[in-house]
C-alpha cells in the first residue's frame, strides 16, 4: 500500500491533502482547501497569489497530514503540482514540497495540473476510470481528450483563445457579478429567458466531420464580443441581464456538449468524464447526460470540491505517476506552461 502526500500551489488555492491505497483503490484520507479571497482587484494577483501561498503552505499541508492520521515519516511519497499555472505561486508548492521530500528522504512526484484534473472524478466514482472521454473545463484550459489508459492522452480539441471558465468569469464582470463569477451567472441564467437573447454556437457548424480543423476546437472570445454588444445595446440592464446570461450560457453549454459528444462517437466510448472548475456548473451536467445517456454513454462529474483546484486530485495523478516508477529530482522547476505528459499523437 502507498502512502502518499499532494500539494497544489498553481493558482489561488493552497492545498493538499493524503491519499493511500493500491492501483484504482485510493481512497481520501485528507482534503485540506484553503481558497484565497484576495480577489478585491476582480482576479488574481500573481505577487499577491504567491505570498498568501508562502502564509498558508506549512499550516494547510500540516493539517492534511494531521486529520489524516498521519506523519512525514509514514510517507512513501510527496507529489506536487509543478506546472502549468503561475509561477511564483507554482514555485511556493514545489520549493515546499522539495524541502519535505529532502529533509524526510522521501520520493517526490512532479504532477501536471491538468493531469490531476482528469483523475479528480475516479476519486468519488469507481468507473470514472478510462477508457473515457474527457472535458476538462477550468479557468485557465479547455481540453477535450480521449483517455485510451492512465497516462494514455489522445488530445481532441484546445481553446483557441478564451478558457470555458474565463468566458464564464468576464461574461460575469460585463454583467457586474462578483469573481469568479461562472456560479453567479449560472445562478443568474436560471431566471433568464431563452428566447430574448440568440447567440451563435461558436465552432459548431452542422455536418462538420472529423477531418475539419474546427471539428473539435473552442473559441468563446467571439461568445464573449456578443455579450459585451448585448450589455451595451440594452436600454435596461437589470431587467435583461438574467436573459443574456441565458443566451450566453446556452449557447456556451451547446458547444461543450456538441463537441464532447463528436469526441464519445468516433472513439467508441461509453464513459464521459467532466472536470475542472467549470464542472461545477449542474446545467451543464443535465445537458451532458441528456445528449449522451440515451446513447448509453454514462456521465461522471466531480462534486464541487474535487472539480475546482485541490490537492487530493494531484496526490491522486502523482500516485499514478508514482506507482508507474516516476520520480522527480531536487531540480524539479516551474514552468507556466507545458503540454499534458502521455500524449499520444491525434
Ligand atoms: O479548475 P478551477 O478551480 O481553476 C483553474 O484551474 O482555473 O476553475 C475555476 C473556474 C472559474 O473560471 C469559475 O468561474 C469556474 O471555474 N466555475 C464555474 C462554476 N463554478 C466555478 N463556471 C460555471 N459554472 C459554475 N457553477
Ligand atoms: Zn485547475
């Protein structure tokens, strides 16, 4: 059985959190989350992320080993997210996680952040497990794969400009909603009316087929520009923003499903896997399993805890990683950002 300590540091979340088992069987010891509310400037702040990382790191980390049981020396390994995200915050977790590794001589696992966002949902469903197709839809990515195995990564389609997740967070500024705003629109779309407001599915075109460059790729700048034209042309903004966060949300949740969908069909699978903050959103779950159940597609989406940023889902990647025979040296650095490792050619 191993024994294994997760740290992620790459954006606004400082945590970590202790796993163990064998193989698929890893069960939760610990989930320590502390989320950043220093967002008085309407986003993060990479100076400002890393110092209240550098505060919080020793207590979070601490905590996780302490409601786990457990101490440094029972450890067979520390995993830590060393990319992709911002670097001075990124920098916190690994320098952390290097001293703990070196000082306590146990192994350390550098961990893809992305790649811990694919393993997050196993955690919670048994057959959250591959073969699957993956959406992973956060703030900084939008990654469509099909995962053939653990470490197997077929990459479909990538955002070509804005994030599902930051469309979902400027939409939320232009309608004067808090950050990060993807729950209050959300929140905000289900009083809206569908019809007021139609914006175009972006990448979607009817009869699109495999081969085309766009059969799989995400663009939400052009979702956003209508947004922004929709806030401007209204003679009355508190009565019509429920309606455009509708629009927008529809028309942002069509695309998703539309291209998940194509990625199930031409590899055969019979699972989708969600992750990411952007998983979060249950309008968009419903519309995943209204499109695919009756294929016989089975849909998995992570709970709220395990779908935004956390340690358990990087322990759980850097198990993987682990148990494959990886290990990172005392050289391991940050970088902002680098592609998913395993990729396999499209
Ligand atoms: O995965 P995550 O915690 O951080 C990154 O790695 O980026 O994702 C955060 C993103 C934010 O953009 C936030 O607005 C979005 O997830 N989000 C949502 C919802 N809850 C969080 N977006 C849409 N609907 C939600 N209910
Ligand atoms: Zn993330």
């Amino acid at each position: 059985m191993t024994r294994i300590l997760g740290i992620e540091t790459s954006c606004d979340e400082t945590s970590a959190a202790v796993l163990e088992g064998a193989g698929d069987e890893v069960t939760q010891k610990s989930l320590v989350i502390l989320s950043q509310d220093i967002h008085v400037f309407g986003g993060v702040v990479p100076e400002i992320a890393s110092r209240a990382h550098l505060t919080s790191i020793v207590p979070v980390v601490d905590r996780a080993l302490q409601e786990a049981g457990t101490t440094l020396g029972d450890l067979d390994a520390i995993a830590v997210t060393n990319t992709p995200g911002l670097v001075g915050a990124l920098l916190v977790g690994v320098s952390y996680g290097k001293a703990l590794a070196f000082a306590s001589n146990i192994p350390l696992v550098g961990v893809h952040h992305m790649e811990g966002h694919l393993f997050a949902t196993a955690l919670e469903h048994r057959d959250a497990v591959p073969p699957f197709t993956a959406l992973l839809v956060s703030g900084g990515h939008t990654l469509l794969l099909d995962v053939e195995a653990w470490g197997k990564y077929r990459l479909l389609g990538a955002t070509r400009d804005d994030a599902a997740g930051e469309a979902f967070d400027k939409v939320a500024k232009l309608l004067g909603l808090p950050y990060p705003g993807g729950r209050y629109v959300e929140e905000l779309a289900r009083r809206g009316n569908p019809k007021r407001f139609n914006f175009a599915r972006p990448m979607v075109r009817k009869n699109a087929l495999p081969k085309d460059e766009e059969y799989y790729a995400f663009s939400f700048s052009g979702l956003k520009t209508a947004v922004l034209n929709a806030v401007r042309g209204s003679k009355d903004i508190d009565t019509d923003k429920a309606d455009i966060a509708r629009a927008f949300q529809d028309s942002l949740i069509d695309t998703l499903v539309e291209k998940a969908a194509r990625g199930v069909l031409e590899f055969s699978r019979q699972r989708l896997v969600l992750g990411g903050g952007v998983a979060c959103n249950t309008t968009l779950a419903v519309a995943m399993r209204k499109k695919l159940e009756p294929e016989g597609v089975a849909v998995f989406t992570p709970t709220p805890r395990l779908a935004t940023d956390n340690a358990a889902m990087i322990a759980r990647a850097g198990f993987f990683r682990f148990e494959k025979g990886e290990r990172a040296g005392l050289d391991l650095n940050a970088y902002a950002s680098s592609p998913i490792p395993g990729l396999v050619a499209a």
